[in-house]
C-alpha cells in the first residue's frame, strides 16, 4: 500500500491509501495518542509496532497506527483474558 501525506495537523493525521485507484480516507494515530488510549508508556508502544504485535507504520521517526488495527489489538487482547484460565 502507498501512503501519502496529505494533511498533517498536531493531534490528528489522515493519510489516503491508493488501492485499486479507489480511494478513502484513513484515520491514523501517533504512537503517543495509542498510548494515552492504552494507558501504556509511548515507547511501550513503539516496541509492539517494531515487534510487530501491533500493526504500525513508520514515517520517518514516527509510528503511526491505524485506528481500526488499533481496535482490533484491543479486542484481541480482550479475548486472550478471557480464554485465561484462574489460578
């Protein structure tokens, strides 16, 4: 997928993803904002986005996180609790 930046404010960044000469918008979120919402330490989160446990793309020292992978981390994290047995 190609992205390109088309507006850059301070807390909020939409890019556009060309695909199949369709195009939508994308709501994108910085690696602090993902952070607040997690209640984590943004490097926390900068080392699951370079692990890979959180989708994530890097535009040039920024990571940057798709609010629907974002979910979709939240609700995976939610069904490994409950499938945890009690001790």
């Amino acid at each position: 997928m190609l992205y390109v930046s088309l507006e850059l404010t301070k807390l909020k960044k939409k890019y556009y993803n060309f695909e199949n000469s369709k195009t939508k918008e994308i709501e994108m979120l910085t690696a602090e904002e993902v952070a607040k919402k997690l209640k984590l330490h943004p490097n926390t989160v900068r080392k699951y986005a370079k692990w890979g446990k959180l989708p994530a793309v890097k535009f040039g020292r920024a990571w940057m996180i798709k609010e629907k992978d974002l979910e979709d981390f939240i609700k995976a994290r939610e069904q490994e609790l409950t499938y945890e047995s009690p001790r």
